[in-house]
C-alpha cells in the first residue's frame, strides 16, 4: 500500500464533453479552463465545428502553461446526410437537420467512450444530452460529473413538476390559471402554457429527458455554473431533492475570461484574437463610449431564437418609443422580408438612439461597458450570470428551455427582473403564437430603466449580486472552495483506485 502511495502521481486528468450548442459549449468550456488553472491536465472533446467555437482560448491557455487540449473528432455528416460542417446546433438549424445532428453524435458514442479509456482519464465531465457517458464512467470505474445548464432553481423546480405533477390540477392548457410548484423554498407560481411542453404532455422529447434525469442521479454529482450567494437555497434544494452531490462553479465566464482576447473571441468562430486597440476600431465600441453611463439598453435574445417580423415590429416600435438609447442583437434572416430591419437601422442611426449589431454580438465586452445600464433577455442561462457579473438587472422573454424557471429567480426571488409578461413556452425552433405588444415592452423598460425608487432599487440589488459574484470565484470564495474540494476528492477516488489496482 505504502509503496503505491509513494509512486502515486496526483495531477488528475479530466475529460470534458460539451454539447454542440453554443449555450452549452460556453460554461463547459469555460468550467475545463477553470479546472486546467488549478493544475488539472484537461482534455475537452469536440467535433471540428465546435472546437473551432472555443479554440483560440484554449491555444491562449495553453501558451500561458496551463495542461489544456482539444481532442478533435471527426463528425460523421456524410453518413448521416448532412452537408459537411453542419454539425451543432444554433438559429440556423433547419428543423429536419436535428435528428440527423443527433443521429450522428450517437455514432460518435463508440469512438468518444474509447477516447475516455485510451486518454486515462480520471473523471469526466460531460453535457446532460449525453446520459450514455454515465455507463461510459461506471464501466471504467471513474467518476462522471454531469453539467446540468441553467439554474439551480430551474433544476429544483423541474424535479418539483416531475415529482408532485401540480399542473395536472389546472383543466386546461388555454387558461390563465396558475398553480404553485410544490416543496421549493419559495412561493412560485407559473400557468401550464409556461411549462414545456414535454412537462405537459409526453413526447419524443419527454423520454429523453427521462433518461437524462436518471443518468443524473446515477453520475458521482452534477456542476453548475452558479455560485452560492446567488441561489445557495435552491442548491441545498436540488441536492437535497436529487439525493445526490452538486458543486457550483461560477461565474466560469468571470473567472477565465479576464482579458479581451478571451471575451471578445469567447462563443464565435470568427472573432479573432485582438488587442484593445483593435477593438477601439469597432463601430459598437465607439458609439457605446460616446453615451452616458448607464443609459443604454442592450437587447438579445441568445444564439438559438429567431422571431418573425410581427414580434420584430413591436420590439422596434418599443425600444423607439422607450425614450432609452439601445444597442439591439438581430440576425440577418429575422428580416423576411428584408428590408424592415434596414429601414429601422437607418433611422435610429440617423437620430443616434440606437445601433444594431447583425449576426454575433462580444457580448461579454458589451455587458461589462459602462454605458449599459439594462438588459433584455430571453432568460438564457449564461446571458444571466453575466449580466449578473455586470451588475445588470433585465427585462425577462423567456422563449424555450428551462428560462421561463430562470425568470422567476430574476423577478421573484433575487428581485432584479422586470417580467415582459411572456405566457407562451415555445419550442426554440418555432415562432410560437404569441406576439409581446409594444406597450408591455415599454412598460418593462420604463420600470428597468427608470428613476422610481422600484427601479432604483432593483438594480442596486444586481450591483450587490456582481460583488457577491466576484467574491466567490475569489480565495476564499465559495466558488473558489468548491472547486478545490471538488478536484481534492477526484484526487482522493484517484487514490482509492490506484490502492485497489
Ligand atoms: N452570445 C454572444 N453573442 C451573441 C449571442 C450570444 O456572445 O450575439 C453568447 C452569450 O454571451 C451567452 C451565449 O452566447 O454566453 C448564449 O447563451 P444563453 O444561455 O444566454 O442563451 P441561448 O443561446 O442558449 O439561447
């Protein structure tokens, strides 16, 4: 025993899986390079669309002497009858394209499962859309921790919903009755048209979710990318309600992501690495650090939704009439009929209150630029703690996934959202039937924004929230602790193996 411990080699490989979607290629990314900072060797696994997402980072990590790599694997697109490069998941995606992605990432599931045994690794960390890894890690003997994207809360509350069913109460989908979810530490109300609808009624959809949650209660324990001032009661929540070990992490996108090169290449393929310098080039940054700060609104609705050009009109109609200067993220194929979008381009040039950024947005620079003063967002998981990183409190549109969870930590309990008043879930691949009139948009830009002492205090709430923030991925921290703990016990079932073997 004594002989194995002294030859024992305590450094610990991880293996990282993120998914092929932005959202969640971003925190797995950003928790790997957290882990290589803290001396772990790390390997992160991706197809050549998605590796090329994260790269430059990684390249960036590595020359500053940090044990980080991608492994990159070929994506199988011919023989599942894709185009070549189509391979993750974004706006773009054409709906008879999912299945074929999905298609593909199964027959990559051999070569991966090998890779996890050929590369030694110690641990894997890998997406809750690959529930096969954790028979990969029990098969091997190795713990698996799985990235559950979003909010503890969400978490808690998707646990409450499957366990307790209290939308089953209300007769129907097409009233405005709303019903509580059982046993979470707050008072939460929602109707079931705010549920997905695989929650709803089951689907395709509903079987996989099934069996990502067992494969969540059967991994070593589930990462976040959250930190404990945040929703510290909804972590002890899920652990509790899971039964199972949880670690929050972040803000992951904080703590890597110090310098300009990695915010601004951080998510997007084509962003070069550039200095500051460079950057000052750029149209956004100029006009941005020409208003006063705090005035400007920044609106976005993340890499995966789309609206059609009747929810576009009332969102442009809003933000004119809002009386606040804005800084509005569209895509070029929002624009049907091609050229609505334009003509409002021009306008709000014209009269300086507004700028359009077409396709991607830095929107890690952008956040953290002193002219922003509010967000509007679909309530994605990671555009929130940034905007919490930034100290900003925001309008809430949820749209799909779990962000119509996510909007009642912002509103209900952390207090630092304005709900647009969204009533409709929607898959994020469809436009949905619902269209937000302009005047609930006003309304909820008037009250972010505004001077009443509501809003004053709101966002005196988020500013408490960035300095928490920064606090725990700090010595000390909460975050801080946690990953130490965490890679200490890697450490210790590293041992257990190397004394059983
Ligand atoms: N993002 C960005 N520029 C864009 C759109 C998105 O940098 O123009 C980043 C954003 O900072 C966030 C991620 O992409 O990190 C989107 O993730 P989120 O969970 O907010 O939403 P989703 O894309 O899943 O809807």
């Amino acid at each position: 025993m004594e002989s194995a411990k002294e030859e024992f080699d305590d450094k610990i490989k991880i293996i990282f899986l993120p998914f092929v979607s932005t959202s969640h290629i971003i925190p797995m990314v950003d928790i790997a390079r957290v882990f290589a900072v803290h001396g772990v060797d790390v390997t992160i696994i991706a197809s050549p669309v998605a590796a090329s997402l994260f790269q430059s980072s990684v390249d960036r990590d590595s020359s500053r002497g940090r044990s980080i790599r991608t492994h990159v694997v070929k994506f199988p697109a011919a023989e599942v009858g894709l185009p070549d490069g189509v391979e993750t998941f974004n706006a773009d995606t054409a709906p008879d394209m999912i299945a074929k992605i999905a298609k593909g990432l199964q027959l990559l599931e051999k070569e991966i499962d090998k890779l996890f045994e050929e590369l030694e690794a110690d641990c894997i960390v890998t997406d809750m859309f690959y529930p096969w890894t954790a028979n990969a890690a029990a098969r091997l003997g190795i713990p698996r921790l799985i990235l559950l994207v979003g909010s503890y809360l969400a978490h808690s509350a998707l646990h409450s919903v499957k366990t307790y069913g209290p939308h089953k109460d209300i007769e129907s989908d097409h009233t405005n009755d709303k019903f509580a979810l059982p046993g979470l530490p707050h008072h939460l109300e929602m109707t079931r048209l705010q549920l997905p609808d695989w929650l709803r009624k089951p689907n395709g959809y509903t079987y996989l979710m099934e069996t990502i949650r067992d494969s969540e209660r059967r991994s070593y324990g589930a990462v976040f990318d959250s930190f404990y001032e945040l929703e510290g009661e909804y972590q002890d929540h899920y652990k509790k309600a899971m039964g199972t070990k949880s670690w929050s992490l972040g803000p992951v996108s904080m703590w890597v992501n110090q310098d300009a090169a990695d915010k601004a290449a951080r998510g997007h393929a084509k962003v070069e690495q550039r200095g500051k310098e460079q950057e000052e080039e750029y149209g956004w940054l100029k006009w941005l650090n020409s208003k006063p700060e705090s005035s400007v609104l920044y609106v976005s609705f993340g890499s995966m939704s789309k609206f059609p050009s009747s929810q576009l009109f009332e969102i442009a109609q809003a933000l004119e009439d809002s009386g606040h200067d804005f800084m509005w993220v569209v895509k070029k194929k929002d624009d049907e009929d091609g050229t609505f979008l334009e003509e409002f381009e021009k306008r709000v040039k014209a009269s300086n209150k507004g700028y359009l950024i077409w396709g991607w947005a830095p929107q890690l620079l952008i956040l953290e630029n002193p002219a922003i003063g509010g967000i509007v967002t679909h309530c994605g998981w990671n555009t929130i703690m940034e905007s919490v990183n930034a100290g900003l409190a925001m309008v809430t549109w949820p749209m799909f996934a779990e962000q119509f969870f996510n909007e009642k930590l912002l509103v209900d309990v952390l207090k630092i959202g304005v709900a647009v008043g969204v009533k409709e879930w929607r898959k994020w691949q469809e436009f949905g039937e619902e269209v937000v009139k302009k005047d609930k948009i006003v309304n909820a830009i008037g009250l972010l924004m505004g001077d009443g002492e509501e809003s004053v205090e709101m966002r005196r709430r988020a500013r408490e929230l960035s300095d928490a923030a920064k606090r725990a991925i700090e010595v000390g921290g909460s975050s801080h602790n946690n990953v130490l703990d965490l890679i200490q016990e890697l450490k210790s079932l590293k041992l257990d193996r190397a004394n059983r073997n």
